[in-house]
C-alpha cells in the first residue's frame, strides 16, 4: 500500500510537472504570432490551463488503470477457484487494452492446457487427475454427503482389439463413453481412467436402491455397439464403494471398488458388488 501511494503521488507530480511545462512553454511559441493585451494575464492563464489539463489526464490515467486492475483482480480470482472461462473483455486500445488482450490469451491457452491435463483424449471424459480434484474437494469442504463410486471394467475388451484392430477399439471406447453419459446425471460424473476402466461417480446416491440402479447400468450394455458396420458385445464388470461423509481419498474408493469388482467378476451374472468396509463384498 506504501509504495502504491507513493507511486500515485509521483504520477501526480509528473503529470502536473508536464502540464506546467506545456503552460509556460506556450505563450513563448505562439507569442510571435499573435498580440494580447495583457501578456502576464495571458501567461498566467496558459499555466494554470497546462496546469488542469495535466491534472485531467492524471484523473483519466488512475481511472483507467483501476478499472483495467479491478477486472483483473476479478478474474484472477475466478481462476484461483478453477473458474477459467472468465475473461476481461476490455474494449480499449493502447497499452492498457494490449495488456487485457494478453491475458485474455493466455488464459485461454491455460483452458486449453488444464482441459488436456484433466480430460481423456479420446473420449473427452475426466481422467483421474480430474477426478481427484473432485473427491478432495469434496473432502476438504467437510461435506456430510455419501459419495458413491463405481468402477467399471470392460470384459473381453481385449479380444476387440485384437480380432477387429485399435481403431475398432478406439470408435468401441467413444460409443461406449457416450452410452453411460446418457445415464450419467448433471451432478453425478464419468471419468475414464484407463484404456478399458471407467469411474462413475455420484454424490448423495441412496445406497439401499444401489441394487436397483446398478441393474439399469448394466442393461446399457445388453444392445451391441455399432462400430464401423460391426455389431460387437461387451460387458462389464462392477464393483461399487461408499464414502460416507466424503471420508475416503480417491485411491482407497478405488481400491474397494476393485476389490468389489473382482469379486463381481467370479461370479456368474448379472452378479455386482458394494464394498463396505470389514467385508468382502455383498451381492446386490
């Protein structure tokens, strides 16, 4: 605060210094070209006239550069709270618009960096790094909700691969994505985690109806998908872990997921499994 009052006043200074410099020089250049009557009136009035137009543009410079800092301070603090859709917009030319300009740019290459480094490139889901944004903040804003993950693992993806190519799989993954967001909710997500894993996650979900909407999850996958003119099958298997009051980290959620989900796999279907903790499992 010292310094930008000191830094104002000797903007002040500057611009009043300047505007007396163009009040007593005046007189002296147009003297030669023109007659008054009273010449000291005259002189006195370019001064004070050099003198209020240096002060005015001192009021325009500070009104500018607190409106371009306010809208700055705004934005910077939208991004802090990973908000990087906002923008200064400053409909201005000369430096104070180049500066806005420049980090309307840089911001969104930022978007574009974190939208890579938090999404897949494939299918264009969350990833992990993305998903432990979520369940941290979750955690750290000591939320009473029960989050509810499953971890989807698809069976014979394998085969896919390798019977019909890469890029069969590939197209296999995108339907497949695009399928499950049908039944993915605003307030509920899908991420992608691995080359054939998926993760959804719901917040508040009842856990006693897990039964129920874990039968509807899995009816997605009873049509085949339609990928380059072949009708191909696959099925997944599940396993379902609960935090309540958001008290586990990502990887523990996971790694009671997986266990469930292994379980789920030695089982004949439509066979699926919620993880609670001191249990191996429980069929639902």
């Amino acid at each position: 605060m010292f310094n930008r009052l000191i830094y104002s006043r000797l903007m002040l200074v500057g611009f009043a210094v300047v505007g007396l410099g163009v009040g007593v020089c005046f007189p002296t250049i147009v003297s030669p070209f023109i007659q008054v009557d009273d010449p000291w009136i005259f002189y006195l009035l370019c001064i004070f006239t050099g003198l209020a137009l240096g002060l005015v543009n001192y009021a325009s410079y500070i009104y500018i550069a607190n409106t371009l800092s306010k809208k700055i301070l705004k934005v910077l603090v939208c991004v802090r709270k990973g908000q990087l859709d906002k923008r200064i917009h400053l409909d201005s030319q000369g430096p104070f618009g180049n500066v806005a300009n420049e980090i309307d740019l840089m911001l969104d290459d930022l978007q574009i960096f974190t939208k890579q480094a938090k999404h897949d490139s494939l299918t264009g889901l969350p990833n992990r790094n993305y998903l432990q944004d979520f369940i941290e903040k979750r955690r750290s804003s000591d939320s009473n909700s029960t989050l509810v993950l499953a971890f989807i693992d698809l069976d014979e993806f394998k085969e896919v691969n390798d019977t019909y190519g890469h890029l069969y799989g590939d197209e296999l993954l995108m339907d497949i994505a695009n399928r499950l967001l049908k039944y993915v909710q605003s307030h509920e997500m899908l991420a992608r985690v691995g080359g054939d894993e998926f993760i959804y996650v719901s917040e508040n979900k009842n856990t006693s109806g897990i039964d129920g909407w874990a039968n509807e999850f899995l009816q997605l996958f009873e049509q085949p998908f339609l990928v380059k003119g072949q009708h191909i099958f696959v099925k997944p298997s599940v396993g379902v872990s609960v935090a309540d009051n958001c008290d586990k980290s990502l990887e523990d959620l996971i790694e009671e997921a997986d266990k469930a989900m292994y379980m789920d796999k030695r089982k004949e279907r439509p066979s699926d499994f919620i993880y609670r903790e001191g249990q191996n499992g429980i069929n639902v």
